[in-house]
C-alpha cells in the first residue's frame, strides 16, 4: 500500500488535535468568564478525560480483533459536536459535559489512529512512523491556540470563547478530507482472522516488562502538555500576559515540539531510546519547575520552546516502547492501556492541579508536574538499565552497537 497513508493520517490528525487545542483553552476561558474559579477550571479539565478513562480498553480491544479506521470518522464527529455544544452551553455543568463528549471522541481518533500506525509499520519502521504520526499532534497544537488567541479577547469574553469554540468545531470537520482509504485491506483482513483468538488478560499486559513503564512516561508527558494547555490561560490572567500572547506561548511550546519530532531518528541513533527519554524527561521536570517563578514573558518563552522541545519526546516513543513490549496479538489494547493511563493522569493532573492552586496559588501545579517528569526520568533510565542486562543482540526492539543500546530506525 502507498505510503501516503501516513501523510493522510497526519493531515487528519491535525485537523482533530488543531479543534481540541483550540478548544481547550476557549473552554478555560468560557469558564472563567462564566465564574468559574482555579479548582473549577481543574475539575472541567479532568472531566475531558472522564469517559475516556473507561472507555479505551473496550475499543482497544475491538481494534485488535477488528478494523481501526471506522473509529476515526466516529472521533471527528464526537469531538465536532463537542466544541460547538461547549460553546452554546450556559453553565458550568453543561461545559463539563460536552467536554466530555469532546475528550471521547479525541480518545476514538488516537485509539484507531495508533493501532493502524503500529499495524501498517515493521518493527524497525515504528519510531520513524509514530514519530512523524505525532507531528500531526504538534502541529494541531501549534496552530490551535494562536487561533484561539486571535479569536478571545476583548470585553466580551464569553462571547469570543463561544466563538472560538464554534470554529474549532468547524476546523475538526476538516479531518473528513483526508479519512480516505487509510488503512489496507490486508491489514484489516489478517485482524478478522484473529477476531476468534483467545484475548490476552489486560492483567498480564500490565506485567509484561517496558509496559508499566512507558505508560507511566506517557502519562506524565502528557499531563504536563495538558496542564500547560489548561492552566497557562489561568497563570497569564494573574500576571497580566493577554490571551493573544498566551496563544503565542503555547504555540512556540508546539513549535519546539515539531522541531523535536523531526530530528527524532538522529538523535535516537546517537543516544539511544531510554538515554533519550530520561535525559528529556529530567530536563522538563527542571524546566516545569521554573515556570512557577514570577519571570518575564521573553524568559517564560525560552523556557517553553526548551520544555517543548524536551516534551517532544515521550509520546513516540513510548508508544513504540509498549507496542515491542506487548504481545502482538494485544498490541491495540496495550496501546489503548497506555492511553488508559494518559486519561487518568488528565483527570487526576487537572484536578489536583485546581486544589494545588487554590491553595498554593496558580504557579504550584507546575511544581506537581516537575515531580512526575522526574518520576518518569528514573522509569525511562531503569528501562535502558533493563535491556542492557538482557541476552542477545537485539532486545526489545533495539539494535546493540559498540556495547551500547541504540535503537534502529530505517533512515
């Protein structure tokens, strides 16, 4: 099959993740407006991540027996309809709900987008291909909240964040252009034929080694992306940064991260998958840290085109690190595991990071995020540590070179 598949998916990608991104902090803002104080911003964060908790298992195991693509379009419409009854929505609770609705469908596209990537890609293929499949991600989040910076503002805040997100339903319909032939019918065929396989437990994925682990890196890294998204509206109205620059800095943040995706290959040759993510992972938990001191705007860019650059790394390959260490027959549901775990941290980050705020004042949950990267620092540096002690010249995906571990993506 054309490789264009990939390319198509990463326009679709960026059509989807642009409409959340620019939602999210519409969203904020709509609830600020509406009264909403720091914990209750929290609270309709985490609710974005509510029913995702519960449902990615149950659609990651129908894409390990079944076909991927018929959940991509289903996302779109989910996350559509999300944003625009979130921006008609009047109060609070209603907000809450469609984000819900909205957080859904965004699970529905990632859950069907992954599992073909990590079906259509050969072992030495998938740091390359999930690499370049999340730039769709970074460039939805680079564009979306400079859109909805140049949309919110004014005296009317509730009625340019409606607005905005309105557009951002609009922008998501956009995906439907690219939804055509993605995934193969080999593909698709080979998955029926194992629809009659015995399931593997989610017990005994959850104890396979490298999967704890990667899942753990890929809900902190994204906690800390869903935090910045959240909550730099929140930090910039206490310091008197404007939502245009606010979107600005949240772009920039997107913009290191694409930087960071596209170099990914060379520097996973030069040091190693599990050197990589714990070096990056140590460097944004410092770099998180310092966003909670009172710097200037020109300084608080700097760090964030930095973290961006740094936060660049986990998805890709924590995706690429569960897939290898999945059996291959519950690839789709390890992967819907590991995105499992990111929708707990999205619930439980917000949240808690609304009680820290309130208490704390706005900076602190940036602190909290800190202490996770460095968690998951340690986990990627045990991980390396792991594979070095395992027998044989290829292990978990990667090619041993000189004594070392490096992995080995085709160029």
């Amino acid at each position: 099959m054309s490789r264009t598949w990939l390319l198509r998916l990463v326009i679709a990608f960026s059509f989807a993740q642009g409409a959340v991104s620019m939602a999210r902090p519409a969203v904020s803002y709509r609830a600020l407006a509406l009264g909403a104080d720091e914990r209750a911003v929290g609270v309709i964060a985490g609710v974005y991540a509510l029913l995702p908790l519960f449902a990615a298992v149950p659609l990651g195991r129908r894409t390990d027996h079944g076909r991927c693509a018929p959940l991509l379009p289903v996302g779109v419409v989910l996350i559509s309809g999300g944003c625009a009854l979130s921006g008609l929505a009047d109060s609070l609770v209603a907000m809450a709900a469609w984000s819900g609705v909205m957080g859904l469908g965004h699970l529905c596209f990632v859950i069907g987008a992954q599992s073909i990537v990590a079906r259509q890609s050969g072992p030495d293929e998938q740091d390359r291909n999930f690499g370049h499949f999340t730039i769709g991600a970074s460039l939805g989040q680079l564009i979306g909240p400079i859109a909805a910076g140049a949309v919110i503002g004014g005296d009317d805040m509730a009625g340019t964040s409606a607005l905005a997100l309105l557009i951002s339903a609009g922008v998501c319909a956009m995906a439907f252009t690219s939804l055509w032939r993605i995934e193969s019918r080999r593909t698709s065929t080979s998955s029926g034929a194992n629809r009659a396989a015995s399931r593997v437990p989610v017990r005994r994925i959850l104890r396979t080694r490298g999967v704890p682990g990667g899942i753990f890196i890929s809900l902190a890294v994204l906690s800390a992306t869903d935090i910045l998204t959240a909550y730099l509206p929140v930090v910039g109205e206490h310091r008197g940064i404007a939502p245009s620059v606010v979107g600005v800095l949240l772009s920039l943040r997107a913009g290191a991260t694409i930087a960071c995706r596209l170099v990914m290959t060379p520097l996973i040759n030069w040091l190693g998958r599990s050197v990589l993510i714990a070096t990056t992972c140590l460097l944004a938990a410092l770099l998180c840290a310092s966003i909670a001191l009172p710097v200037p705007v020109r300084a608080l860019a700097a760090i964030l085109i930095v973290l961006g650059f740094c936060l660049g790394v986990g998805q890709p390959l924590s995706m690429t690190t569960v897939v290898q260490a999945a059996p291959p027959d519950a690839r789709s549901t390890a992967l819907a595991l590991r995105l499992t775990g990111n929708r707990l941290g999205q619930v439980a980050a917000p949240a808690s990071a609304g009680l820290i705020a309130g208490v704390a004042g706005t900076a602190a949950p940036f602190v909290m995020l800190s202490a996770l990267l460095l968690v998951a620092s340690g986990l990627g540096a045990r991980g390396g540590a792991a594979r070095s002690r395992l027998p044989g010249p290829v292990r978990s995906g990667t090619r041993i070179r000189r004594g070392r571990s490096r992995s080995s993506p085709r160029p």
